[in-house]
C-alpha cells in the first residue's frame, strides 16, 4: 500500500583545556546519522573532573607503537609459510617485540620475575594498551605488588593486571566514580584508594568467605570493572554487613535507594553536604545515577564485576543511568542489568573503561564476556591477532588479512578482528568471495551481537561498487530481517539505505523506505527523528521543485506515525514528541 501511495508522489524527481563537546556542524542528516560508523581512529579519552565537569583529551600515542610483523614473519607470509592454523610463533614473537620495546621500563627485579613466570608475562605484556596505558606506570604499580607479597601476585597475577592497566592513570578511579553523578561537591567524597589496598583487601581470606566470584578465577578483562573500588574501608564492611544478599542476587540494590524528586527537580537534594557514602545513599536517596552508582559499588564489594551505564531512550532529554554486573548462567559469564527500563527502549548504553578512560557500549562488554566464557586463552589470543592485523592493515595487507581470519577463527567475539577483516575489505584487500563468506558467517555468529554487526556492515558495503545498486540493497534487506528485535538498528541500518538509494538516483524509493520505517517504529519516539527528518527534509525539496509532487500523502503517513509516537512519560511532556511535533509542522 504505502509502495503505490508513493509511486504518485512525483512523475519526476529532481536529483585537553576544558571543554565541552563542540556543536555539531550542519550536515545532511542521513551524513550526520552515519557519522559514528564512519570513525576509526583512536577514541578520545574521557577525564571527569568532578561531577558534571569534564574534559576530552587525545590519547598519549596516536597509533600503536610496537611492530606487528617480524622480517622472519614477512619472510614466512612470502614463502606461503605463515599458516592461520599454527600461529604460536607469531605470536610469541609478538610478545617478545612488545616486551623489547618497554625493556627500558621494567625494573630488573620484575623482569627476574617476569622470567621466571612465563603465564604471567605473557598476559601483562598482551593487556597493556600502547595507545591508553602509562605502560612505564602500568609496570610500576604491577612491580610495587610483586615487592610487598610475590608469592600472593603468582596466585592472583590476573588482579595484579587489571590493577596495574586502572591504577596507571589516577583519573580513571575519579571518573569511574564521578560518571552518571551530577549535584555533588568533591569533598563529599572519600580519598580514591590505593592500588595495594584493593589488592590485599580483594586477596585477604577472611574478605573472600562472603565474595560471589574468587578473585584468582576471574580474568583480568572482567577484573577491571572491580578493582575501580572507590569507596572508603568504612562503607566496604558496611556493605559486607547490611547487604549480604546481593552476593548472589544485586539486581534489588538499585530500587533499595530511595528516588529523589526534589534532586530530578534541580532543587535541593536530601542528601544536600553530607558525605557521599552507601550508608547515605540507601537513607536519603539519590537518582538514577546514584541508584547505579549504590549498586555498582556494593557489587564491587563483592567480587561481582559492576559498572554505570548511561543512555538515552525514547524519551530523548537527559537520558537515564541502570547497572550492568556480571551474572553465571550455567556457569557461564554474562552481563546482566538492574535499573535498565527495557518500556523506554534503552536498547545500548556506555559504559566508562577505567582501562583506556573511554567509553565502549554495554554491548561491546557483554560481548566481551561471551569471549571470555568461550576460553579466556582464545580471547587473548584472538585479540593480539586483531591488535596486530590492524597495525599492519597498510604495510602488510596480506598478513594482516591472515592474522584478522586467524582471530576470528580463535574467538569469533573478538570485535576487532572483523573490524580489522572489513577495513581490508574497504581497502580492497578482501576477495569478494570472501567477502560474501564472511559477510553470512558474521551475521550468524553475531547474530547475539548485531550492534558489531552494524558497525562492520558500512566497511563491507565500501566494497560493494555503488553501482551494484541491487546487491547492495539485498544485502540491506538480509541485515534488517536480523534487526527484527532493535529497532534502533534497524532505523540506522535505513537511514544508510537511503543514502545509498539517494546516490543512486532512486530518491522515491528512498523515500518510501524512510516512510516504511518512521510509520510502524513511531513507538521508538526519539530513535525514529533522523528519519522523520531526512523524510521531512527531503519532501520539502521535492514540492519546492515539482509542482506535482504529492505532499498530502507525506503528511497522511507521519500523521498515522503521530498516533503512536509517545507523547508523555508518566506526566512529563516527552521532549522527543515537541521535535517530532515541530518536524511534521514544518512541512
């Protein structure tokens, strides 16, 4: 129905001080919905000064530093030696080069050590990031606890790891706590801890009696988002006294704190001077990013990797804050929410990595865990393949497409061994029977994960020649039957095929799909406005310069999608709708 309503639109369509985030450029909003799938540098570090107060800053190194191939590499890829099958010497010889470069670092004593405990060595050497981790710091903190008690580190290195890749950057405590939390004066809250005292405290015996997870069977990757306690001693044995249920269960932390309406209100708070503390936040009450702060932390307490999530829902405005914590289903890791309203459609929040001080999607973790609870040993491997293909995706496009093959092989969870697999195939260095193989293979092993999926789709469509107009818009129609379940994929997955179909010279059809999906997605409200903008936009354009162009039949549509857009939440006006409202308004 809406396809024939269309075809009579038109007979004929004509073709680091700080700083807050800069105003976006005026852009073509289909351009501006596709500008996040277009980056691939380095993402800025994220630095809270305190609550409210932050600045953006570039990373200490703006491309990895170490060497992804030895000459005996190159040597082994030209004779058709360098099988995906057995890498071991690879990426042996990777550690080795990433050991040789931070040689001047290491302390001689720790490097004895280091020696003289291979395991170790190898994980600490693939954990250190070049590009976000003070490495020479990294190593000082790491040695500092081999110094007070080596035998403790040999059992607990992975903790020693994930204390040495947070601790090396003092602000990454700060602004793991100050995240989501806004209205608060610094002194409020307690001196950051100290690197060794969250290593005895998280190794002490007597601790370890009442934590959901043992620390020495946790990985380093699912220890960073614990070793970020940063609560006093105080409230620590407060939570292991009042709050002993949340071993196994935290999810009723979060609605245990009261909800502050006067707060919401920027009035003053209940908690008004007073000490930012659990005991307070549990009596006086907070919002929702106190709810997720209070519950993080307590999880924390226990041993159960916790973290804030922030994002926005349908609503639009502020945006909300729940808790992601790490859950054993059948003995297998994943990441499980509290606080997370799935009525409002928070489909992907971020979460702030106290590692890099970046933000990464709540999906990009929960990713991460199912890596991780394939085998630990394949994820770390995986990931060195990936780190490596990438460093070498312009000086050894060839290696590189072995090496991101060779990872996906070892963990298909590794999300930047098909980031680094589809900017080859940007590059042309992907054979296109490769490219459709792995394109299938990607939307069936990620079929759990499409948020990656729709990440690496724009770097494998730059492979396809816009001139395949059809193949290209199959495979536009194959990726949306995956996004059945998010629609907010599904709404940006559109937004691209318009554009493609745009460039094609197939405006109404692009119209028709923009039209498609605002109508029966209007319920998603904010999620829907790129669209209902690019349809608006583009409608204009079109009566502006084609006396029969149908506008009546754009209007009948958007009036349906009216019906349905949510116009209040609870009984605040949705700010979402007022856009929507002054969108359609203007046509």
């Amino acid at each position: 129905m809406l396809r024939a309503l269309l075809a009579c639109l038109a007979a004929t369509v004509v073709t680091t001080a700080e700083v807050s985030l800069p105003p976006a450029e005026s852009q073509d909003p289909l351009a501006a919905a596709m500008s996040a799938w277009q980056s691939v540098g380095p993402a800025p570090i994220v630095q809270f000064i305190e609550p409210s107060r932050w600045r953006i800053r570039e990373p200490a190194e703006a491309v990895d530093p170490i060497a992804p191939l030895s000459e005996a590499d190159r040597a082994a890829l030209a004779d058709g030696l360098l099988d995906a099958k057995d890498l071991k010497p690879f990426l042996d010889g990777y550690v080795e080069r990433i050991a040789a470069h931070y040689a001047d670092a290491v302390p001689a004593d720790l490097a004895a050590w280091l020696t003289a405990h291979p395991v170790p060595r190898r994980d600490l050497w693939l954990a250190l990031d070049p590009v976000y981790d003070d490495v020479p710091a990294a190593l000082a903190v790491f040695n500092a606890l081999r110094a007070k008690d080596a035998k403790t580190l040999e059992r607990y290195y992975h903790l020693g790891i994930a204390l040495a890749v947070v601790y090396d950057q003092r602000d990454a405590v700060l602004s793991s706590r100050y995240y989501t939390i806004w209205g608060m004066a610094v002194g409020q809250f307690p001196d950051p801890p100290e690197p060794a005292a969250i290593f005895a405290y998280f190794t002490d015996p007597k601790q370890q009696a009442q934590f959901a997870f043992k620390p020495d069977q946790l990985t380093w990757s699912l220890l960073v988002h614990v070793v970020d306690l940063d609560i006093s001693p105080e409230d620590r044995t407060w939570a292991q006294t009042t709050e002993g249920a949340a071993r196994k269960d935290p999810a009723p932390l979060y609605a245990a704190v009261p909800y502050d309406r006067e707060k919401l209100a920027k009035k003053p708070t209940k908690l008004g001077s007073q000490p930012y503390s659990l005991p307070n936040l549990l009596k006086l009450g907070g919002v929702c990013g106190d709810q997720a702060h209070f519950t993080t932390r307590v999880a924390k307490t226990f041993c159960i990797p916790a973290m804030k999530i922030g994002g926005e829902g349908r609503f639009g405005g502020a945006g909300h804050a729940w808790a992601g914590y790490l859950a054993a289903a059948k003995g297998r890791p994943q990441l499980d929410f509290t606080g997370r309203y799935f009525f409002d459609y928070y489909y992907t929040g971020e979460v702030f990595d106290p590692q890099t001080r970046t933000f990464i999607l709540d999906r990009d973790v929960a990713m991460l865990y199912d890596g991780v609870a394939l085998k630990f040993e394949s994820a770390q491997e995986a990931s060195a393949m990936a780190r490596a293909a990438l460093a070498a995706r312009s000086s050894a496009p060839a290696a590189a497409l072995t090496l991101a093959k060779a990872a996906i092989d070892r963990n298909k969870y590794c999300g930047n061994a098909w980031r680094a697999l589809w900017r080859l195939g940007a590059d042309g260095k992907l054979p296109s029977k490769d490219s459709n193989k792995y394109l299938n293979r990607m939307f069936t092993d990620l079929a759990e994960h499409p948020d990656l999926t729709i990440e690496c789709l724009d770097l494998a469509m730059r492979s396809i020649p816009d001139a395949n107009v059809d193949e290209r818009q199959k495979i536009y129609d194959q990726a949306a039957k995956l996004y059945a379940k998010r629609p907010d994929l599904q709404i940006a997955l559109r937004m691209r095929q318009c554009a493609d179909l745009v460039v094609a010279g197939r405006q109404i059809k692009a119209l028709e799909v923009a039209l498609g999906t605002v109508v029966p997605n209007a319920k998603e409200g904010a999620l829907i406005l790129p669209l209902v903008e690019y349809v608006t936009t583009t409608a204009k354009a079109y009566a502006a310069s084609e006396p029969k162009f149908r506008m009546h039949v754009v209007k009948e549509q958007l009036a349906k999608a009216d019906k349905d857009f949510p116009k209040k939440r609870g009984s605040e006006a949705s700010e979402a709708y007022a856009v929507f409202a002054a969108l359609v308004g203007s046509l």
